[in-house]
C-alpha cells in the first residue's frame, strides 16, 4: 500500500517507532514498513498540493499497546480518542479494548486499536 507523505523516510521511521517495526531498505521514491501481519506499507513523498487526509488503522495486542503509548507521548504528537479529535489527550475504550488517534508527521490519519470493530472477528494469534 502507498502511503503519500511529506518526507518519506520521517513518515516511515516514526511509524515503525511506535509500532516496535523495522524500516525497509529504500527503493525507488519507497521506504517501506512491513507490519507483523505482512502487510507492507511504501511511504512515498508527495508535491504538498497532492497530499489528502488519509486513515490506517492498526490492530495491535492488548499487552502491546501500554509500549506504543509510551513511545506516542514520547514524540510530543497530539493524540486523542475520537476520529474527530475532540477528546483531546483521551484513550478510547472502544469494543472493550483501548485506542487512540493522531496525526504522523506526512498528515496521514493513524489510528491503533486493541479491538477489532466487529465483535465476531478474531483477533491476530500472535504479534
């Protein structure tokens, strides 16, 4: 998946901090991250006028997430609870999990959860 960034390799390095992965070697305009589950994200810069509002969100374990929020407030990135960033330095509870929104530093929409959406899905085996 291509994910279109102010600076590649910024985009790339701090997602890949706060989700405890590595940063790919690069390739072509790409810095890629690969998460646990296989998916591989390309960060690629972009000409600012091309740059929209994007949304990933990621599914981490629940013994997982006090780490990443850990090395969230230790970026000094604003977070919050809601997609619409009124709850402003909260934690969501979400599904009987917990989660969080913020801003990466390409303006792209993260957000990590500990719950899936849907109650019947099943959740990773391992992280």
């Amino acid at each position: 998946m291509i994910v279109p960034s102010r600076d590649n390799r910024e985009s790339a390095e701090f997602l890949a901090h706060l989700l405890d992965l590595e940063v790919g070697e690069e390739w072509g305009p790409f810095i890629p991250v690969e998460t646990r589950n296989g998916v591989r994200l390309d960060f690629a810069t972009v000409p600012p006028q091309d740059l929209r509002l994007q949304h990933y969100c990621f599914l981490i374990p629940e013994d997982a997430f006090d780490a990443f929020f850990a090395r969230l407030k230790e970026t000094g990135v604003t977070y919050h609870a809601d997609p619409q960033g009124r709850l402003l330095g909260e934690l969501n509870h979400n599904h009987g999990g917990r989660g969080v929104y913020f801003l990466d530093p390409g303006g792209n929409g993260m957000e990590v959860i500990t719950q899936p959406y849907e109650p019947q899905r099943r959740r990773p085996a391992s992280w």
